[in-house]
C-alpha cells in the first residue's frame, strides 16, 4: 500500500510540474527574439528593473526549488536567462535547464547538491559543453582553499552535510584558479563579445567569487548587466568594466565564459 501511494505521489508531483505556468507570452515572444538574433543579452533586458532578492533559495534541506521570473541574486539571473533562452519558451524545458545549471545531479536535489560555489556551475556547464572558457595570455594561477561554505554552516545546526560540502570544497581546490588580474582586464577588451559571462574573483582565499553578469557594449565601452545588490535591481552598470573593477577593490581579477549553444 505504501509503494502504491508513493507512486500515485510521485505521478501528480510530475503532472503537477508539468502544468506549471512560468513563461508569460511577452517573455516567450521576447525568447524567440533573442533566438532570432542570437543574443542572449536581448533577453536579458527584459528583466531590467526587476528587484535584487538575496537568500532566496533554500538555507537547508529539504532542498526547495526556487522558481520566480520576478526577483533575482546575481547568479540566478544568469541561471534563469539562459536556461530561459535553451528552453525555448517551453515551461518544461525551462524547469529541466535551470535545475542543470543549478545542482551537480539533476536527479537528487538536496542543499549539498546544489552548486553553491559559481567555480562548481561552470566546470559543470564546461563538461557538458553549455559554456566555454575564454582562454587569455593574461591568465595567471592560483590556489584557493575553498572552504568558506562548510565552515560558515560548521555551527549553524542546520539539516545539511557538512562532510559532504567538504567533499565538494576538496575536489575544488586539487586544480588551480586561473583569473585575468583586474589591473590587466584592459588588455583582453577586444577578445570580449557581446553576453559573455563574466565572473569577479575574489581576493579571499576561501572563496572563488563574489560577483557575476553578463558584458554588453555600450557607448563604445564595455558594461555589466546584472541584478546588482548595490542598485538592488536588474539594470546595466553605469560605470564600464574597466571603471567598475576600480571601484572594487575586493576583487582580484574576473574570469570569462562564453556561452556554447547560442545558435
């Protein structure tokens, strides 16, 4: 009788899913433009002005799965524009591609799974060939410990696996931590293209980075597009990038990634 009842369970938590509505017509229209042009960052304007939401994803498990088109941090805009733009305007395939860009195993959703450093999303999306490395002769390496998250909850008591986030932070830390300085970032500006990804490193050494948006080019210089915690919205920076990088002293450099499958 159990088994019957957790199958029945699990049949309408996908039927349920399945009818979910997430992608009004405006925004599907506003999809198929940017897939017209093949450029993400149309579709990234469609959210400007939307409001900046820090901590909206679960502090534990059980694991939620955060869904809104309507706020955003600076990491879950850039996972809801591009798994928006890979779906195609379909609400299931929107689903499917946020959860790959979000958790390590799609298929076990639970807080240690969920890719809380930005450095575990894009070897993730790397592998899978979402995403490619923008290579620099400015590139230099270093060695960073990685291990901010599980000592920030070692004494929290909450429902999470503080073995298992090490686990995670040890695999991290086995590779070097290539960035572009943020004194040479004005020496690759001609190698950037329009809706790069970019990624500001910090300086700690306990973590990877602080920061991230897409670049766009305007008024003859590059710009951020992001959901700022300063200006606590979506919007473009005013300062362009090289200005920007100026006026944050705690980050190091910025790394670069391309998205793959913008065709």
């Amino acid at each position: 009788m159990r088994l019957i009842f957790l199958l029945v369970f699990s049949l309408f938590c996908q039927l349920t899913w399945a009818q979910q509505k997430w992608i009004p017509l405006d925004l599907q229209s506003r999809i198929s433009l940017a897939q017209k042009n093949q450029n993400h960052v149309i579709l990234a304007e469609y959210f400007i002005g939307k409001p900046y939401i820090a901590n909206a994803l679960s502090s534990e498990n059980p694991e939620k799965i955060y869904f809104s088109l309507e706020d955003f941090d600076c990491v879950t805009f850039i996972e809801n524009v591009m798994a928006l733009y890979a779906s195609k305007g379909q609400d299931s395939l929107f689903r499917k591609y946020l959860i790959y860009w979000r958790y390590s195993d799609p298929k076990d959703i639970r807080f240690e799974t969920r890719n809380h450093y930005f450095t575990s999303a894009m070897e993730q999306l790397i592998r899978g060939r979402m995403v490619i490395r923008i290579p620099s002769s400015e590139t230099l390496e270093i060695k960073k410990t990685f291990t901010f998250l599980s000592k920030y909850y070692q004494n929290k008591q909450k429902n999470i696996s503080i073995a298992a986030l090490e686990q995670v932070e040890a695999q991290l830390r086995i590779s070097s931590f290539g960035y572009i300085p943020s004194a040479k970032v004005k020496n690759i500006l001609s190698g950037i293209k329009e809706g790069d990804i970019i990624s500001f490193v910090s300086k700690r050494n306990d973590l990877d980075v602080q920061h991230t948006g897409f670049l766009t080019f305007r008024k003859g210089n590059w710009h951020l597009l992001h959901a700022s915690q300063e200006q606590k919205k979506v919007c473009i920076s005013d300062k362009n990038l090289v200005d920007y990088l100026k006026s944050h002293p705690s980050f190091l450099g910025i790394q670069l990634f391309r998205p793959n499958f913008i065709k």
